[in-house]
C-alpha cells in the first residue's frame, strides 16, 4: 500500500474525466459530494443485458470507467469545486494475473480479492492510495509491490505529477 499527493490537480482531473487514460480501471465504486450526495455502485447489473450483450462483455463483474466517467463528470460540473470526490478504480482481471504472475507472489489467484486505486478529493487536495485486497489472511507482499509499482509507473507514463506522503 502506498499513499501519493497529486501535485497537479486539475492535470490529473482532465485525464481522468476527459480523456481515456484511466477507461482500462474498472470503477468500484464513486461518491460524489455536492449540494447532494451521490453514490454509484460499479457492479454491473446482469439484468439489464440480454444473454448475448453480457458473453460479449470483457468484464462481467463490474463497469469500465469509459461507461461511467461521464454521469460523474456531469455530478460535479459547475461553477464549484465539489466538497468530495471518492473514486475506487479496480484492476480488471486480467491486469491482475499479469502482476500476480510477474510479482512472483505464492499467492492463487481465488485467494486474491482485487487490487485498488482509491482515488479521494476534498479540501483542494487529491490523494491515491492503493490496496489489495485478499480473501484470507496472505503473508506474502510481493504482490501488493507489484501493484505498486505499476500504479507509479502507470502516473509516469501519462505525465501526472505526484510525491509519496
């Protein structure tokens, strides 16, 4: 797990609601905090595709940012900043093989709950942490190093400015 500050706020807001660097995230999970209160629940609704819609989508379990980023988009555009701004990304599945198998971790992948970037805006400032998540108890770290390193390398590659805290 590693903490970051964004150093460049409205850099990293125009990428991530403007442009298609972060559409490869699936969304967990967003809240929104304006003259209202907001919450989107990322999970996908199998109910609303019919059989042949949901075989072809690439992740079954949850939304891809690029279908969701504009309705948050549209709950925090104004002439105000909004009070708070929660975005939980999730690797897609096979991201996450990809640095399981490259971590070298002694880790299955049932065992692995997700990995996580959780991005959070309140006050002017813009904070990511990152997480993984297990389904038991998993001494093994290498993974979590892996993810980590992806996700600095990943604010790297598209120019985004940000020191640990």
């Amino acid at each position: 797990m590693i903490a970051l500050k964004v150093l460049e706020v409205k850099a990293f807001m125009g990428k991530l609601f403007q442009k298609n660097d972060f559409d490869g995230f699936l969304l967990s999970e967003a809240e929104v905090q304006t003259a209202a209160g907001y919450k989107i629940n990322g999970h996908r609704s199998r109910s609303f595709y019919t059989e042949e819609e949901f075989a072809k989508l690439p992740e079954t379990d949850f939304l891809r940012w690029e279908e969701l980023k504009s309705l948050v988009f549209q709950m925090i555009r104004g002439s105000r900043t909004p009070q708070q701004l929660s975005v939980v990304f999730r690797l897609p599945g096979a991201k996450l093989e990809e640095l399981r198998e490259s971590s070298g971790a002694r880790v299955k992948p049932e065992e692995i709950e997700g990995a996580y970037l959780n991005i959070r805006f309140q006050a002017g400032e813009l904070r990511l942490v990152t997480a993984v998540g297990y389904q038991t108890f998993v001494a093994d770290k290498a993974l979590e190093r892996e993810f980590d390193f992806f996700i600095r390398e990943f604010l790297k590659a598209k120019e985004l400015v940000f020191e640990e805290m």
